[in-house]
C-alpha cells in the first residue's frame, strides 16, 4: 500500500496562516457573512439524522451566492456512492469530508478531493489512520463521542502525534473562548467549527463567528 510523501503540517506560525471553515451552514445569509468575516470553507451537512443536515435544493441556494475562491465542502456520514454522487451533480462541491466509517477505497472512488474525519481517543493509532486514508487530502480530528460528530466538545490535544502525513483540520468543541490556545498548542492547517459560532442548531451567529475568526489569527502571533 502506498503512503504519503507530504510533510509535516507543524510549520512555523511566521510561514502560516490558518485556513478556516463555517460547517453546519444553513442558509445564504449565514453563508455570506461567513465569508465576508474571512471564513475560506463553508461546510454543507448532507446527513439526515444531524439537525444541520440541508436539502440539495438548499445546499444550491448557499452555493449560488458563494464566491470564487471559497471552498464548498459536502459533508456525509456512511452515506451510499449513488446519493453522494447525486449531491455532487446538482451542487458545485469542492472537497468531500466523510464522517464516518468509510474505508479509503470508497473515498477516492469518486475521483474528488477528500477529507477524512478521525474520532480521537487514547489508543487510536493517529500514524497508522493517517497512513491508511493515504489519498486524503487531510484529517479531520474531532472528538470521540457515541455516534457522529464531536458533540461540540473539544478533545485532549496532547494526543495528536508531533507530525503526521496529512494536513491537519483540528475539530471539536472549538469556540471564540478556546480557538486561540488551540491554534498555538496544535499548529493546524486549519480548524473546524459548527455550534461554537452559533445562535441556535444550524443559525449561525455573525457576532460568534467574528470573535472565532479574531481568536484564530491571535493564535498565529
């Protein structure tokens, strides 16, 4: 099995700007403030049983208003390859996340750039997951909680390897209040937040997100 060449993701803060996605987005105007406060993803929730989940025809009303140079990303959770493909051909998704348990062969089968979702805890193997999604184009560390999704509670950090193959997208009960420590102990390719920027499940809150995002670029001095 083939493994990744790329380097390490722990580069120094001076070289690095932390890249940053709005996930659970909803609704147009949660998608342009968003961008307009300097998110560079919007992540769009296609798993029915997660009160963020929205419509292809919802998903495509957000995407119509985005502009170039944000990434759209398609959100799925053990999800059949005919439903993520008819999601792919009626919304211009850019990167794929898979939250779930799908094995690397069901990532790459759609010929997309992917990320993949790892549920951190003490004795998973982050080196060994990482090896295994070797055509992802980075890991997605959240919470380990029952079910999916990190349950908007952040993880013990210390349990993140010095290096890993892949980029690192730190998820997991991230908040205007923690973002910034986060940012400084882990070094992230970029960070992940859902319900620490919102008013209600799935309403984004413009004020939330701009601390968040200010909280970010603290954590880079």
């Amino acid at each position: 099995m083939a493994v990744s060449s790329r380097l390490s993701i722990r580069w120094p803060s001076s070289l690095q700007r932390t890249r940053i996605k709005i996930c659970g987005i909803t609704r147009p105007e949660d998608a342009r403030a968003a961008v307009e406060l300097g998110a560079d993803a919007l992540g769009l929730v296609f798993y029915a049983p997660s009160p963020r989940c929205i419509s292809v025809e919802q998903a495509w009303e957000i995407a119509r208003i985005v502009p170039p140079f944000v990434t759209l990303v398609g959100l799925f959770v053990n999800e059949s390859k005919l439903a993520v493909r008819r999601v792919m051909e009626a919304v211009p998704i850019q990167l794929l996340q898979f939250h779930g348990d799908e094995e690397e062969s069901f990532c790459r089968s759609f010929h997309a750039p992917y990320i993949k979702a790892a549920r951190v805890r003490p004795g998973l193997d982050l080196v060994k997951y990482a090896n295994t999604y070797f055509s992802s184009q980075g890991l997605l560390l959240d919470a380990y909680v029952e079910g999916y999704g990190g349950g908007g509670k952040p993880f013990d950090w210390s349990l993140i390897p010095p290096s890993l193959p892949q980029p690192v997208v730190l998820s997991g009960g991230l908040d205007a209040g923690n973002v910034t420590e986060a940012v400084r102990a882990v070094r992230p390719w970029a960070v992940d937040v859902s319900s620490g920027v919102e008013a209600a499940k799935g309403i984004k809150d413009a004020g939330k997100m701009a601390a968040f995002i200010s909280g970010v670029r603290d954590g880079e001095a």
